[in-house]
C-alpha cells in the first residue's frame, strides 16, 4: 500500500523532498493510517509534518476524547500536534448552516491558519477512494456538470489528498497490520446525512449491479475530469482573447462569443465570473442557462441579476458583466454653473470644461469643442444630467431629436447615460457634452461674441 500511495503522489506531485506538510487527523482509521504512512515517509523524503485537529463540540464528550486520543497519538511518536476548540453547532445557526457545513468551514479555516503560521507547503486529508465515489454520487443526485461529476481532485491548491486511490479494505488492513487503535465517529451511521446515506444504503445497493461500483465511479470521475480540464484550459484562452475589461465592467463581444460551442460558452461564463467576483460560489446552470438565453436574444438593453449584485446586459454587439452600484440610482449630476471665462470642474471625475473667448470657428469638429453665440443665450448656463422627454436640435440635421435616442445611437452603456454632462440655459439643451450641441446656439457668419468651451478628461490629447 506505501507503494502504491506514494506512486499517486508522485504521478500528482503531491509532496516533494524538503516539504512540511500539515496531517488533519481526526482520530479515525483513514486519518490515522494517513498519519502514519507519513512518519514512514518522513525520512526518505526529508520531510517535515506535523498534525492539526478540530474538536467540533459536536458529539459532547466524544468529542473531547478524541481531541485527547490524536494528541496523545502525536505524542508517542513525536510529531508536532495543533487542536483548536469550535463549537460547530453555534457557528451553523448563526450562519443558517447545516451543522456539518459548519463543521467543514471551521474545519478547514483552522487548518489554513495553521498551515500558514507553520509556513507549511500543503495540507493533507485523507479522502479515499469510498469518499470519491460518495462525493460523485451526491453530485449526480443534485445535479452537476462535468466539474461536479469530476468529484475530488487528487490537489486544490494547498490540499492534497494522497490517500485517494485507496480503498476503505485496504485502509482497515492497513491499520491492523501496524495495530494502529483508532476512534469510531458514531455520527458516520447516522443515514439523516446525505453522506452516510449514500455509502449506507445506495452503494451496497449499487453493488449488486456492480460489485466494482466504487472503481467504476472513480475511473469514471477521472476520465470526465481531463475533459473537463481540456474545455476549462480552451475555454480560459477563449476568454483571455475576447475580454475587454474596462474598469469593473467586462465586455464579451457576441459575434465572437456566439459562434462557440456550447460547452464552452457556459465555461467561459463561469470564467467571466469568476474573474468578476474572485469566485463562482451560489452560480448555477439555471443562471448561466439565463445569461446563453440572453446572449442569444441579443437585444440591447435586455439585462438579468445574478447573485452577488452581478448584472449581466446587452449593450449592442457585446455582453456585459459588471457589479451593480449600490448608490446607482441616484448617480445623477446636481445643476452646476457654468464658468464662461474660467474653467468649471464636473463631478464623477468627469473632467473639466474650460471656456474661452474666440474670434474664429471654421473648421474645428472635434466632439470635445463647442462654439456658442453668446448672444443667443437666455439666462446662466448650467450643467445637469438628462430628463425624461429631454430634446434638441442637433447640429447638421434637420429637426429635434431625443437625448434618449442620441445616447443610445453613440452606444453610451444604460447606466452611464445619467452621467453624460448636458448645457443648458432656461429655453433648453446646447450641447450634450462631449457628443454633439444644438444648432440654434451655434454661430453664424455675423456674430461677434463667441466662446469656445472645451471638455478636458483624462483622454483628451
């Protein structure tokens, strides 16, 4: 059995020479084993270990003995041993958490924190290859795609599993080969777990179909998982490629992203995500399953809400991802005046507009100058965001148009639009800033007093 273990950490590099790996061990026979199959490995590999357990306060004064028997395990064979106390039962109604989810957060915090101060290079659990087949089984249950029906990888980051590919046979005989005395968690028969139910009843049952049920699902999770890391390798480059990040907004342009496969799309969405939000956790298929549909209508405008304040839109030609602003809704610019002889700066690090007087217009069309014959002015002028119905007279066109429809034809992203700066004096509209200014205020051949008001941002050259 050390042969075959250390074979599987060595095809997975789980451990190499010189590392300090952190054991969990809870006292049973799969931890147990695994600590001593590591004071075995220790000198041949030069490595250093030390043994980390959690005392959940689950089962009472079981609890409390088992905390007691790995400490004195670790003891008699000189090996470093770190226990933390939790109450388990707390932290899940606090948390509105199953007990045993409580458990494995805490669990796995404290093992993190030790790892960490201890400077450890992993972490080892002792997963089998029982567990693997429980785990896949339950995700087959609930419903999983090829990530879930992958079940328990051999490394996820620091957390190495290199009791893996053993049996629960052959980890018994293991202990009563070297005498190794191990603790029994009564809470491992209790069949109100999904877990327990599962290795209590399903698979003995699945076992008459095939006596070989636990290999057959493990060599089954093994072949789903290196397809899974081929569409997850492909799909990552698809998404490094299409991407545009702009501030915390990410676009996935549709022509690109709508000609992929499938199975592709749903990754490079989860990618998206994750990108977005650091992780994928509380995103399920009916969520990607929202935003393919919504990529496929491919209306602008139409958007959906995911968890995590993410909202996902479609803005002309891409797809868009972006976190939703709590204070969005009231993101609008309060009336300001205008300086016509100085410079005015606009809020939301808009930049500024500085005015100026000129003596010529003729051939200036950058979109960041407007030309006003101060002569047609009524009133101050002033800068506020749009209103409802709001219109103007674009210059070189005939008639009035809607702010509304001019935004929407330079693309300006719906929850931008309340920024977009607008001059006005008490008749209406003279320039939507930065984008085109009505033509009743533009001068003419005979008019002598001119401005030239000039937007400067951060891009302007």
């Amino acid at each position: 059995m050390l042969k075959q273990i250390v074979a599987f950490c060595q095809k997975h590099r789980l451990f190499s020479y010189n590392d300090h790996i952190l054991l969990a061990c809870s006292g049973g026979p799969d931890s147990l084993c695994m600590v001593h199959i590591f004071i075995r490995l220790a000198a041949a590999y030069n490595l250093t270990v030390s043994v980390a357990h959690v005392e959940h306060g689950i089962r009472g004064r079981a609890s409390v003995q088992d905390a007691a028997f790995v400490k004195d395990f670790c003891q008699k064979n000189n090996l470093p041993f770190y226990l933390k106390k939790v109450n388990a039962i707390s932290y899940a109604e606090k948390n509105k958490l199953s007990v045993e989810a409580a458990a494995r957060i805490l669990r796995y915090s404290f093992l993190q924190q030790t790892a960490t101060v201890l400077h450890c290079t992993s972490i080892a659990i002792a997963h089998h290859r029982g567990d693997q087949a429980e785990t896949i089984l339950m995700h087959m249950i609930r419903g999983a795609g090829t990530k879930g029906l992958s079940g328990i990888n051999p490394r996820t980051n620091n957390i190495i599993r290199p009791l893996l590919n053993c049996t629960r046979s052959q980890i018994k005989s293991y202990c009563s080969q070297y005498n190794l005395v191990f603790r029994t968690d009564t809470t491992n028969y209790d069949t109100n777990y999904t877990r327990n139910s599962i290795r209590l009843k399903l698979l003995p049952f699945l076992h008459k179909y095939n006596p070989n049920i636990e290999e057959t699902l493990c060599r089954t999770a093994s072949l789903i998982a290196e397809e899974n890391d081929f569409i997850t390798t492909y799909a990552d480059d698809v998404y490094k490629s299409i991407v545009i990040k702009k501030n915390n907004r990410l676009l996935l342009p549709l022509p690109e992203f709508t000609k992929q496969h499938i199975a592709i799309k749903r990754q490079t969405l989860r990618a998206a995500i994750s990108d977005l939000c650091n992780n994928t956790i509380d995103i399920e298929n009916i969520h990607i399953d929202n935003i393919l549909s919504l990529a496929a209508k491919a209306k602008t405008g139409s958007s959906l809400n995911l968890p995590h304040n993410i909202i996902v839109i479609i803005e002309y030609n891409n797809l868009v991802l972006t976190i939703a602003e709590k204070s969005s809704q009231k993101m609008e610019i309060e009336p300001i005046s205008i300086n016509t002889a100085g410079t005015t700066t606009l809020p939301f690090l808009l930049g500024s507009i500085s005015a100026i007087t000129v003596n010529s217009y003729e051939g200036q069309k950058d979109r960041r100058l407007c030309y006003i014959d101060t002569d047609k002015i009524c009133g101050k002028l002033i800068i506020r965001s749009r209103k409802n119905g709001d219109f103007f007279y674009p210059k070189g066109l005939n008639g009035r148009k809607k702010i509304k429809n001019l935004l929407i034809d330079n693309k300006i992203p719906r929850e931008q639009r309340s920024k977009i700066p607008l001059l006005c004096d008490q008749k209406g509209i003279i320039w939507v800033v930065g984008i085109q200014q009505d033509q009743r205020y533009f001068p003419q051949s005979s008019s002598t007093n001119i401005i030239q008001l000039t937007l400067n941002t951060q891009n302007s050259k």
